[in-house]
C-alpha cells in the first residue's frame, strides 16, 4: 500500500501532461476550455477565469479538460439532426486540422515529458550493478529445460562476446539485446577457453513479459562480498572474502549451481569447503530456510559496478530525444506481440499495478541514493509516457487517434461525418474501452492477491 500512495502522484503527473498538451492546443486553436481540472472526482476548489472553470479535485490522478461542445453529436444524434451545431467556439466548429492537432497535443505532451524524463537521466547519470558477459544455461542445472541456450549447446562459464556485432561487455548488455529480439534469429560470439566460435540462436517469447528468453543466468562467481551479521554463514565463521569452493565433496564454482544444489537438499547441516587466503578449509553450517523452502546462508556475493557519468546540457537534450525514439520504437513493436498469444492480465496493467511498481522502483533507488531513485522514477516514467503516446494514437473511437482519424476523414472528403456516424463508432470505442479497463482490473485484483 505504502508503495501504490508513492507511485500515484507521479502516475497523476505523467496524466496531467497529457491533459495539459490538450489544454494549451485548445486555446491556441480557438476552442474554448470549459473545465480544466488537477485531480478527479469531487471538488475540492475551482475558480473561474475567463470560460475556464480551475479546479482541483480529490483524487490524485492526473486530470480532465472539459472543451466546449465536445459531446456535441451525442445532442445531434438524439434530435436527430443531419450535422453537429457548430456553435462558436466549440470544439466542431474548429477545421479538421484544428481539430487534429488539439487531440494530437495530448499524447506529444506525453512524449515531450519521456523526453525530458531521459534527458534527466543521461545528465544525472547513472550506476548499476552487474556480473561479466559468462552464462550459465538453465539445461545444464535443469535436465528438463528445453531452452533455446540447449539447442545451441552453450555451456557453463562460456563468454557471450557479441550479439549481432553489438558488443557485449556485460550480463545486462546481453540481457537487453535478447529481451528486445524474441522469435528472431541472433548470432553470438561465443568465447570457451582459448577458442572463439559463432552460433545461432532464436530467443522464445515470453508471454507474461513480452521480453525473448533464451534460458540462461548470469555467471556469479562464489567469491563472497560480505555476510550478514548473525545469519547461517556468519555463526559458521564464514568471512568477507573467502571463496567456496563446493559442498559435501561437490565442486562449485558459481551462485546458481549452489542454489541448485540446494534445492533438494534434505540435510540440516552442510559441509562448506573454502578457499581462504590460499588455504582450503572446511566448516559446518547449520542450515536456515525461508518460507518457501530455500536456503538462506545471509552471504552477498562480488558484482561489477558499471557508472555511466553524466552529460552536459546539450548532450542530455540529444540523448533523451534519441532514446525517447528507440524506446518508442521498442514499444511499438512490444504492441505487435500481443497478437503473438501474450498474456493480457500480465500485459495489461491497471493504475494500482502500474503506480506500485513506481512506488517500488522508487523506494529501491532511494534507499540507495537520491539519484538512483531520480533515475529508476525517470525510467519508468518515459516508460509509461511512451506507450500512452502510442496506446492514444490507435484509430479507436473514444481515443485521441480516433478523434483523429474522424477529423482526418472529414479533410479529404471535405464534410462532415452524420452524428449518427460519429456515434455508433464512440459506441464502439466504448466498447473497446471498456474490455481494456476489465483485463486492467483482473490484472491490478491479481496482484494485489499476489
């Protein structure tokens, strides 16, 4: 709860831009703004400037721009008349390309804000954490994964170099390409050992994430960073530093493979062989499980740190805008692959979803530092912003590229559209709307159960 009451205000912002990119347009174009509010539902305060009634409203989440005359054909329909009344300032006595332009505001408003959102990003710069470009294939601790990484015959500690002559420094440059690239064929440039060879591999799709998987972890090795004060590993008398070098007379030399080896281990007490200082050691440890069922030693284990400096103003404005165009460009084609048998209550989230993860992405970077949590809220958002921008401009009734396409219509055939026409189609909109906003909050009940 406490991380949905944190993400909320900025989902209400990221909706705001938009309805303010609608706001500005109208009143540029002519058409006056009855009502613009921040918030929804009850009232809290209005005041009345010109024919714009300002208010604020109770319910943090985003905002509304009420034009004038932009129900007008419903009015139509039921008097049955043959054209919508275009009374003086209202939204259909404005051209089609006005018209155009005052749906098109919303959603560039959206983008603008990605923009200014990846912009922030690449001035602040950024650190994460990471391991090497070593895989560990799930097959080869999981005799019953049919991964992609078993058709190709990747082995554990083999070193992705390249992904389609993009180099591949680290797992999260490896994770990124695949992710973007599923059902489609990859040549990678393997390094085993001494030799370098290339192979082909084709990521499955993931149908909860949309993302291409190929069936691999990253490369941990078990050098230990540092133990948890009174965990399992620490009353062993396990210290920072040390490396672990197997289990019971098992050798092991990375995290998954000790995970594994777990993960059917019925004994309460395990015989730990170390390396320390040069010297190999063995300690008992009385193991500790959590609810589910695993192991919990309390030990974190070395990882690469990866800092992106920041830039300066210029180069932060070129960024976010080249980044704002291949993030829309990803979305795009994320879209396609709800027709590829995705899952929709996984695909689709509502606002209780959506503004938890903000909540949650932005308690994990502040508790690192203010500018993890600038950054990890600034990622999310240009997220969001982005498919708002595309999500806005389909051609369905209701929608601002439905308005539109109906505008766009009435410019080539030089007319316009009957209220009869103009109504069965926001019917259909309605429609549309309406089986989104289910699977929205099917998925948002989901998980919250979770």
């Amino acid at each position: 709860m406490v991380k949905f009451l944190i993400g909320l205000p900025v989902l209400g912002i990221v909706v705001f831009i938009h309805e303010l990119g609608h706001f500005i347009a109208a009143k540029l174009c002519g058409v006056a703004v009855e009502s613009f509010s921040i918030g929804w539902g009850p009232v809290l305060l209005h005041k009345k400037i010109g024919t714009t009634d300002y208010r604020l409203s109770a319910i943090p989440l985003g905002g509304y721009c009420g034009m004038k005359g932009e129900h007008a054909f419903r009015e139509a329909y039921e008097k049955k008349l043959l054209s919508v009344p275009k009374e003086e300032g209202s939204l259909f006595a404005a051209h089609p390309f006005k018209r155009i332009l005052i749906a098109f505001a919303g959603p560039f408003a959206n983008l603008l804000l990605a923009a200014a959102a990846l912009a922030m990003i690449s001035g602040l710069g950024r650190t994460y954490y990471t391991t090497d470009n070593r895989i560990v294939p799930v097959y080869c601790l999981d005799s019953s994964d049919q991964s992609p990484a078993r058709t190709a015959g990747l082995q554990i500690g083999d070193r992705i170099l390249k992904i389609n002559d993009e180099k591949t420094a680290n797992f999260a440059d490896i994770q990124q390409i695949i992710a973007l690239h599923p059902e489609e064929s990859l040549m990678m440039l393997i390094e085993r050992g001494s030799e370098q060879f290339s192979t082909t591999i084709r990521p499955d799709l993931n149908k909860k994430t949309g993302a291409g998987q190929v069936g691999i972890y990253r490369y941990v090795p078990l050098e230990i960073d540092s133990v948890r004060k009174d965990s399992a590993a620490d009353l062993a008398g396990i210290k920072a530093g040390d490396r672990i070098a197997g289990v019971d007379g098992t050798a092991l030399d990375n995290q998954m493979s000790l995970i594994y080896f777990f993960r059917d281990y019925t004994q309460k007490t395990a015989l730990f062989e170390l390396i320390r200082g040069g010297e190999r050691i063995e300690l008992p440890v009385n193991l500790v499980r959590t609810e589910n069922g695993s192991v919990d030693l309390g030990l974190n284990w070395k990882y690469i740190t990866v800092t992106e400096e920041g830039t300066g103003f210029l180069s932060s404005l070129r960024q976010g805008i080249i980044q704002t165009g291949k993030l829309t460009a990803i979305t795009l084609k994320s879209l396609g692959l709800l027709f590829k048998g995705l899952s929709m209550t996984e695909a689709v989230a509502g606002p209780v979803r959506i503004s938890s993860m903000i909540g949650s992405l932005a308690a994990d970077g502040f508790s690192e530092n203010v500018r993890a949590g600038f950054v990890n809220v600034a990622e999310i958002v240009a997220v969001i912003c982005v498919s708002l921008f595309l999500m806005n401009l389909l051609p369905i009734p209701i929608l601002d590229g439905g308005l539109i396409f109906t505008a766009f219509i009435e410019c080539i055939v030089r007319r316009q559209i009957p209220p009869r026409v103009l109504y069965y189609l926001q019917f259909v909109g309605f429609a549309f709307i309406a089986v989104l906003f289910f699977f929205a909050l099917w998925a948002d009940i989901l998980y919250i159960m979770k």
